[in-house]
C-alpha cells in the first residue's frame, strides 16, 4: 500500500477519498443534520502513523519525555516511545474531517464532553476510527440548526481502543435551505 509523507495528516481509506471514484455523488452533496440519525456514521482508515511523525508533533506541539526520547519513555507509565494524545486528537479531527465533517453544512462545535486517552499511540499503529451519532436534535435557540453529538473511537490494528471523544456538532438543516446554499 502506497504511503503518504509522514507529515501527512489525512486518512488513507479509498472509500473517503473523492478521486477513489466511490459514490462520486455523494461528495458534491452537502450533509445537513437530516442526515444524521443517530447511528453508526462509517468507519474510516486505516491511517498509518510513523515514529518520524510522532517525534515531529512531540517536538514542535508537546515536548514531554516520553514522546520524544526513547529511553526517557522506557522509564515512563508509558514502557516505550508513544505519540502525544493531542498528536492523536489531531489526527482523528483528520480523519474525521475526510470522512464527512469536510462535506457537512457545519458550523463548528461548542466543545468537547468528553475525551479519555485509554491506550498509547505507538509508532508503526495503523489507526482505524469508528464514529457514530449518539444524539441528534434541532436548537432551540435556532431553529436552522442541529446539534448532532457524535462519539468517535479510535483503534490500533489489534482492535485495542487508543482514545475515545464524544463532542456535539452544530449542523445546518436542509430544510432551512442550507444545502442550496453551500452547493
């Protein structure tokens, strides 16, 4: 499989991909919150994280030992080199951004509710994420709008649970013209 550069921070999976030529339709749509019951939402990766790549982010974002000296990590909770778990936040907004937040009529999020590092990143993971919505209902304050929480998990390749987060999204409705608009 080819590889992209290490500073690459997006999600290898073909099926999220535009030029793969899967459902080409479906990435000139724009995703409005009527088309997000709750539910799985996709499973997108795998997304290949190098050694190179977690010294590169520990460096310049999160300079701890154990992200950035091998020994230092040995001696650490962590027994070896593991990425920063803001190095894996990042990478899951990727991810989720190619998968369909970048398609999404969205208009941000007011925060994270919840967000626990359960495993470490290490050099060499393959990454997969499964995301689903848990919640979705309209605004009360403005009704043009959907807040649809999404709990998103992130796996290694042995299936091992390395983060999960749960953050609400504010969505444009399709019924309030917010698909013609951003089309």
């Amino acid at each position: 499989m080819e590889r992209k550069p290490s500073g690459w921070a997006g999600c290898d999976c073909p099926k999220v991909r535009p030029e793969s030529g899967f459902l080409p339709q479906l990435f000139s749509m724009t995703l409005t919150f009527e088309d997000f019951p709750p539910g799985r939402v996709g499973t997108f990766g795998p997304r290949h994280v190098t050694r190179e790549e977690i010294l590169a982010f520990a460096a310049e974002f999160d300079p701890q030992p154990m992200h950035l000296d091998e020994e230092a990590a040995r001696r650490s909770m962590l027994n070896g080199l593991a990425g920063s778990g803001w190095h894996l936040c990042a990478i899951m907004m990727r991810m989720m951004f190619d998968g369909f937040i970048g398609r999404t009529a969205s208009l941000g999020s007011p925060g994270v509710n919840e967000l626990r590092w359960l495993a470490p990143l290490r050099p060499g993971d393959d990454l997969m994420l499964e995301v689903d919505v848990t919640e979705a209902r309209l605004s009360r304050s403005w009704p043009e709008t959907g807040i649809v929480t999404f709990k998103a998990v992130v796996r290694n390749a042995a299936g091992q649970v390395l983060c999960e987060m749960i953050s609400p999204i504010l969505v444009g409705c399709r019924s309030h013209g917010v698909a013609e608009e951003a089309g």
